[in-house]
C-alpha cells in the first residue's frame, strides 16, 4: 500500500472558493492533517491550470500534488500524481511511472475496471448527498466495503462526507476521505481539518 497512514484529501473547486482563498486555506491545512491535494477544475484551461498548479506546489507543504487531467500537465509543472475519470477504461501507456495514478469510481464494475489498470488509488462515492453531484446516486458506504472485500486497493470516499459521518466511512474500511465543503467551505479550516484527522486516526484499520 503506498499511504501509511489514511489520507485526508483536499478537492479543489474554484466555483465553491476562489482561488485566492483556495490557496491561502491550503497552506493552512496541509501543516494539520491534509496530506494531498486533487486539483479538480474541468473548464480550466491548460495554462491557467499550469499557472495555478504552479502557485499550490508552493504552499501545499509536504501534502501529494494530484491533478485531474487527461493532458501530460507533468511536462510543465512538478505533481506527485494524477486522477483519471471513471470512463478511463485503459491506462494510458505514456503517463510516467513515477507518477501516482487514481481513478474514480462509482460501481463495483468500475472499481474492477480502475483495478485492471493497475491504479495506485481509487476514490470512491458518492457516498453521501454532495453539493458537487446535487440529485445524482448515492452508494453509501457499502460501495467501499465492497471494494475492500474484492480487490487489493486502497479506496479514498467522497461525497458530502463531514464530521459526523467520517467515522461510518472509515469503518466501511476506507483508507482515507477527500472532501471540498467540509475544508473549503468551513468558517474554522484548521479546526475542521484537526477533527476529521482526528476521527480518522481513530477508524483507520490500516
């Protein structure tokens, strides 16, 4: 397994907080628990994606650097890894080996084909009602105890995960959460980042 310890994932989302603020947030919660970054930001252009990649390696301390996208975004800017949406049905032979690869997943069937690519992670949901899928299924935890029963993979939740349901996930089994609103969106960052891990720590089966 490449994450040790669980994995306290901080999505990206410009239109739930501008990027200004984005940034000065990461800097804040990668020193108290957030340990990696998803850039997800799908309308971005290459370049300003480039440029804003760029500003986050700055300040995201020692937290991994994930970028969405279908374009080699490692060519200009230094990243840990990268995620692959849930229609990628075979991995690209040209992504660099020393990148950290996921995918996400929303069914069994598509965990088994994200296995098949040998994907280092998979991000699994949506577990709970989500701001960022409004109406769309939710799979509850059980879709992470099915994972964890079948395939040999670490699986991240995501989905209007919070303080209150975290630990329902990590018992599922999950080795770790990513979450937008509940960072992003929190009147105490550092405060609500501290209690996830916390809560985490306390769940993790490992």
């Amino acid at each position: 397994m490449i994450f040790d310890t669980p994995i306290l994932c901080l999505v990206t989302n410009q239109l739930r907080s501008d990027n200004n603020r984005t940034l000065e947030t990461i800097e804040s919660v990668t020193s108290c628990g957030v340990n990696m970054i998803q850039v997800r930001e799908k309308s971005m252009p290459i370049d300003s994606l480039v440029a804003y990649v760029k500003k986050i390696n700055f300040v995201k301390n020692d937290s991994l650097l994930i970028v969405n996208s279908d374009f080699q975004i490692n060519q200009f800017v230094d990243i840990d890894g990268i995620h692959l949406s849930e229609s990628t049905e075979q991995l690209d032979t040209s992504i660099s080996s020393h990148l950290i690869v996921g995918q996400s997943v929303h069914s069994i069937e598509s965990a088994r084909i994200a296995y098949s690519n040998n994907v280092d992670y998979i991000v699994a949901g949506t577990i709970f009602k989500s701001k960022s899928h409004p109406g769309g299924p939710i799979s509850g935890t059980k879709l992470i105890a099915q994972i964890k029963n079948e395939l040999d993979v670490p699986v991240i939740g995501i989905g209007g995960i919070n303080q209150l349901n975290v630990k329902d996930v990590m018992n599922a089994g999950a080795d770790g959460i990513a979450v937008i609103g509940s960072v992003l969106e929190a009147q105490d960052p550092v405060n609500a980042t501290k209690r996830l891990k916390t809560i985490m720590n306390e769940n993790f089966r490992g």
